[in-house]
C-alpha cells in the first residue's frame, strides 16, 4: 500500500532534510559586506613604567666607590 498522505515524505530522513533544505534556501537572507569610506583610527595610549631596584653588599659597594672611573 502506498503512503498518500502529504506528511509521508516527513517521515524520511532525506526529506527531511529537504524540506529543511529548502526552507533555508527561501528564507536565508543575503549578507553583504563593504569596507567603511573613511580608514579605521585606533588609539592606543600605552604608558609602560619599570621600576629597578637593587642592593649591594657592602663590600661591593667599597669597591665601586674606590673605582668610581670605571663605572
């Protein structure tokens, strides 16, 4: 016996993803893209500090002081 009901072709995975198919077919939109007229300005105001610290033992630091001219 065939299936002469309207809703048969539901019932199978293909057409249902025909159907599917076709309904987005009809009812995707277009998208469309263009580039603005005027260029694309960023501002990047980047501020970087670097704190260095550091500590000599007292020896090192004599001889730093006494040799002065070669640092």
């Amino acid at each position: 016996m065939k299936d002469t009901n309207r809703m048969a072709i539901l019932r199978n995975p293909w057409g249902q993803m025909a159907v599917l198919g076709l309904a987005t077919a009809l009812l995707g939109g277009c998208v469309t893209v263009t580039a603005p007229d005027k260029p694309i300005v960023i501002n990047l105001n980047i501020n970087i500090k670097q704190e260095v610290v550091y500590r000599l033992d007292g020896k090192a630091k004599e001889v730093i002081d006494e040799n002065a001219e070669i640092f």
